[in-house]
C-alpha cells in the first residue's frame, strides 16, 4: 500500500483552459493484470485542445481526466503481473487519464522507456512519434529517394515526422511558419511559409512532378491541394482537421467528409492511394495485434531518439497544478516543442 496521495486534473466541461480543475483523492490499486504508474511526464496534445472545446470526435461525457498519453515508474504490479516489472520506466497511450499523479493501466500497454532518455525527452514522443512513424512507415511506406509534403513541420507531430523521414533518406518539404524554417533547414528540409500566398503552386515548384507522399493534419479545403500534389502512385495521408478547431456544429462532420474523399478517391483508376489515419483503428486487428504494433513501433521511435536521428523538443514542464497555463501555451502557436505536465 502506498500512503500518497492522487492528484488529477479534470475537465469539467466546455470550458478556458482556466476552467480545468484540480482533484485530490487516494491513489487507486492496480488490479488483476494492471500496473499503477507513478506519473513523471504526460503530455498536451492536440487532443486536448478539441476535447476541452468538446470537438474530438469519440471524447468520454464530461467530467473526466484528460491526457492522451504518460511516462512514469511501475509502484506496484496487480495480480498476473511481472514483479519484475516494479521500478520499470514505461510509457502508455491511454486516451484519456494521464494528467494524475498515479495512473493505473493494463499492463500489456505498456512500453519499456531506454535508460538513455529522461521521462520527458521520452514523453515528447509518445503519441507523436507512434503516430508519425505508422503515417511514415505503414500507410505510405516511404522510401529513400522519394520526396514528402509535411504540413505543419513545426508542429508536435510534423516535428517528428520530418526527422523520421529525413532519417528514412526521403527529400522533405515542410510548411510552417516563418519563424520555424531556420530549424527545418537546419535539418534539411524545405521550408515552405504557409502564411505566403499560394502553398500549392510553391510545391508544384519544388517538386514539378509532385511528391510521393503528403501528410495532412489540416482537414478541410488543404486536403484537396494535398490530393492534388501527389505524383502517380502516391499516398495522401490525412490525421485531423486542425482548420475545423474553432468551428461550431457536429464535431463528426469535418472528419467524416475526410472519410468519404479518401472513399471516393480510392476507387479512381489513377494508382493513387488517401488515407484517413487514426491510431486507435488498429484496435479492428484484434488487441493483441494492435498492442504488440504499437509496442515495436514506439521502440523503433525510442531508437530514433536515443541514437540523435530525432530531437525531443521540450517547449516547457508545468506541475500539474499549472495544467491552465500548460494547456494556454500549448494553444497559444508559440511553443515549439511539447509542453509537458509533471506530478
């Protein structure tokens, strides 16, 4: 048994990032098959961002506690679990949940962190790095040699992106902000400003024959210019609709119009594919599957980091306590890296 006690954030409803509310209670016991975390870094996404505004599209009923993934050490091990286990760091991606001090998780979804990374360099790469490495790998498959389109370079998982297929050996153009095309270059990629004019005819100059691969988190009218950039045979793959946040009305809408493109523009006899990615979808491959996928493809970013191919960009770390202020950065554009929580 342990004496400490629990701290979580909780979002109470369609509220300002001041509205989110700090909850004390005892810590819960991990049960058969469980493990309880003890919280060192969980980060703020985007997901957030909509479930706060209640646009994500399958958010849990309001009041519940956010944070779409967590690094911490393994307290106590529940029955039918390793003990070996205890004093492990591990990182998971739970949805919701991980802004607590303490968290409980089912064992088999957690993911050995290397001894090399701190809990937060390992924590910028949770969710951002699964989800870039399946974009990059699994759906488009991405080769040396080929060129990409990164939109939103700058950004939690264009950041990571754009290094991983840098390390791949695939030409990277990437759209951002001005302020962010120092970095890009830095790391070899084009950068293009999104701000300036016409995006689409700037990437038809860069690259006349269009791209291999383009990576769209924007939704929208920019999914259309995206389809319209890709060379014979290549992939459009589109993750969110980031341009839709704001909006009001069916938080389902701006997705499922995503959905029903990518439908129409897979059965055109042109060698083209679109995807619409969701990182929880490969749960439809039975829980084992998705787990075992998950765990070698958060390795493989891990790897990435540990061996320098990939930085771990921390904009800042906030208590808990300061979850407001955390989740006010991460919306305000002018953080670069992941704004991370700590106990």
């Amino acid at each position: 048994m342990t004496t400490e006690r629990l701290t979580e954030v909780v979002l109470p409803g369609i509220v300002a990032p001041e509205g989110l509310q700090i909850r004390h209670g005892g810590v819960p016991e991990a049960g058969r098959g469980q493990i309880l975390i003890a919280m060192e870094a969980s980060g703020v996404s985007f997901a957030e961002q909509q479930m706060r505004r209640g646009r994500y599209y399958d958010q849990p009923p309001y009041p519940f506690v956010p944070g779409y993934d967590l690094v911490g050490r393994v307290l106590t091990a529940g029955e039918g679990v390793d003990p070996g286990l205890v004093g492990q760091r591990v990182a998971a991606l739970v949805k919701v949940g991980g802004w607590a001090s303490h968290v409980v998780v089912d064992a088999a979804d957690a993911v050995p962190v290397p001894d090399a990374l701190t809990a937060a360099e390992a924590e910028t790469v949770v969710v951002n790095g699964i989800t870039a490495w399946q974009m990059l790998h699994r759906r488009a498959r991405v080769r040396a040699g080929q060129t990409v389109l990164v939109h939103g370079a700058g950004g939690g998982v264009g950041s990571v992106l754009v290094q991983l297929a840098r390390a791949a050996g695939a030409e990277v153009i990437g759209t951002a902000s001005a302020r962010h095309h120092d970095a890009l270059r830095e790391l070899q990629v084009t950068p293009v400003d999104y701000r300036a004019g016409n995006v689409a005819a700037r990437v038809r100059e860069l690259a006349p024959g269009g791209v291999d691969a383009v990576f769209d988190h924007l939704g929208g009218r920019s999914v259309i210019d995206s389809w319209s950039l890709l060379a014979p045979g290549g992939t459009l793959v589109c993750y969110g609709s980031a341009s839709t946040r704001d909006d009001t009305g069916s938080k389902q809408w701006p997705v499922l119009k995503i959905l029903a493109r990518t439908w129409l523009w897979n059965t055109l006899p042109n060698g083209r594919r679109a995807h619409f990615y969701n990182i929880w979808a490969g749960r439809a491959l039975g829980k084992d599957r998705f787990r075992a996928r998950l765990r070698a493809d958060l390795t493989e970013v891990f790897t990435a980091v540990a061996r320098g191919d990939v930085s771990a960009r921390i904009a800042a770390q906030l208590p808990l306590a300061r979850a407001a202020e955390a989740l006010r950065l991460a919306e305000s554009g002018t953080a670069t890296g992941k704004v991370v929580l700590t106990p």
